[in-house]
C-alpha cells in the first residue's frame, strides 16, 4: 500500500487577489463563528504581510499575531483597524427574522 504524501494548507497561500480577499472574508461572516472571523483576518493580514498590516493599523505585530490567530479575542477596535490597513470597511445590512 502506498503513503499518501500531505502538505500543510495555507489560505494566505491562496488570498491573491482583492477579489479573493473579500470572498473569504465574506464567507467568514456568512458563517457568523467570530474565532472564525478573526482567525480569517490573520489569514488575510499574513497575505498582505503582517508586519505591513501591524504598522498600518498602528499595532504590534506580536500582539497582532495573537489576537488574529483562531484562538485570539480580538476587540472591535482592533478589527476595525486591521480591516482599515487591509483597505476594507464593514457594511450593515438588514437580516430577515427566521
């Protein structure tokens, strides 16, 4: 029987384009899972390179690191940042009740 070989996956290996970008972050949301959410935006962040977005955002890049990995609490002003270095704003919608 033949090994199957595997390498890791990386979704900032594939974020290549504005494009790209935003439909990952939109299926993020979409999803609603907020670990999900951040752990997306570090993925984005890593794409562009996080010690750009760090400085632009006007953050550390550990602390940024951090706080965007799956495992991170990111606060909203630190969202909101990242996604102003990133080039990206929020929009609000109206949901219909279920």
């Amino acid at each position: 029987m033949a090994t199957t070989q595997t390498r890791p996956w990386d979704a900032a290996d594939h974020l290549e384009s504005d494009k790209d970008i935003v439909a990952y972050l939109e299926a993020a949301f979409e999803d609603g899972d907020t670990a999900l959410i951040a752990a997306a935006l570090g993925d984005i962040a890593r794409a562009r390179g996080m010690t750009t977005v760090a400085a632009e955002a006007g953050l550390g890049r550990e602390s940024l690191y951090k706080a965007l990995s799956p495992n991170g609490n990111p606060e909203l002003a630190t969202v909101l940042k990242v996604m102003r270095a990133l080039g990206l704003g929020l929009r609000v919608a109206a949901v219909k009740a279920q």
